[in-house]
C-alpha cells in the first residue's frame, strides 16, 4: 500500500523533500485512491451476492452451494467492513495530529481486507461454477482465482520491488524519481545552489 515509513534501505531513491506530516498527508491519499478502486468491486461483488438469495433458481441449491454462499457473503461483508475503516479511523482522530499512525493502521486494514477479498472472490466463482457446472469445475475455476490474485497482488509486487532495486545504487544518488516514481519537485536538501 503506502510506502514504508522507516529507514533508508541501501538502494531506495532519494528521500523527498517533505516532513513526517506532509508524507503521511500524501500516503493517506494514496491509501484513499488504492480503497476507492477496491471498494468499488467489492461493492460490485455484495450486490451480486445479494441478489442470489433472491433468485428463483436459490432454493433449489444443495446444502454445500449454500454454505458457500452464506460464507462468501460474510467475507465480503468483511472485506467492506476493512477497506471502509481506514475513514472511520481517520474520523475519530481526525486534528489529534495522528496522520502518521492513521496511516500505519489503515494500510494494515487495507492489506487484511485485500485478503479476505481473495477468498471472497474464489467463494462467488466456486458458487457459480458448481451451479452452472458442477462441483469440480467450480474447485478448479476458485483455485485458479486464488492463485491469479495471490500471483497479481502478492507475487507481482516483490517482483516489481526486486527488478527496481538497482535503479538507486549509482554514485550520485540520483535515480529515474522519487520513492513512488514521481521525480520530486524542487531542489534535495544539500543541492548545488542550495542554502543550508
């Protein structure tokens, strides 16, 4: 989620000109950009889920289909539930000048409520492959989401974070931008031309 906030690691970029404050300002909206795209499908997902109960075709489900849907309806309830706290969060501490911690708990939340959405996700694709196929179509069609998303949300990212190491490590310091990939604006502290 957000960048980490603790020492320099041999080969991350320059750190940028901001104070504690000012980072974890613009981390909590970048925290906020990453829920407005999570929330949105999971919103997506509990309509769908919703509506299911509702269908003509629901009664006539097996006892296993409707454990899956009763499961798969909490976790998506679950994962609503931790990607809407970090604004609960941030409005019970709201000018206590609690930014930087805000931030820490909410990336966390964010990063719990990404896990629960995999499952959620492989519990509706279970239950609507074994529906419309069978039961071992649906257990291969939600293994397959478990391992695409823990492949694009888990292994993508140690691969990006690896193949981007060495862009830091020359003599000068300097790189190709800032920690996210944004060159900083202005000039670093202890720049030529800079006043001390």
């Amino acid at each position: 989620m957000a960048e980490n906030n603790g020492a320099p690691i041999a080969g991350d970029p320059p750190p940028r000109n901001e104070t504690s404050f000012e980072r974890a300002d613009r981390n909590f909206s970048e925290i906020l950009q990453e829920l407005r795209v999570t929330q949105a499908g999971v919103q997506i997902l509990f309509a769908f889920l919703l509506t299911l109960a509702f269908t003509e075709r629901f009664p006539s489900l097996d006892t296993v289909q409707r454990a899956t849907y009763v499961t798969t309806l909490l976790l998506a309830v679950l994962s609503a539930a931790l990607f809407t706290a970090p604004a609960a969060v941030h409005r019970s501490l709201f000018g206590q000048h609690s930014k930087p911690r805000i931030v820490r708990v909410s990336s966390r939340l964010a990063g719990f409520g990404m896990v629960v959405l995999v499952f959620a996700l492989a519990g509706s694709v279970l239950l609507v492959v074994d529906v419309a196929v069978g039961r071992t179509g649906g257990i291969i069609a939600s293994a397959g989401t478990l391992v695409v998303c823990a492949g694009l949300w888990g292994l993508l990212p140690v691969l990006v974070r690896g193949a981007g190491k060495g862009e830091y490590d020359d003599d000068t310091g300097s790189g190709t931008g800032g920690s996210d990939g944004v060159t900083p604006s202005g000039p670093r502290p202890g720049a030529p031309g800079q006043g001390r």
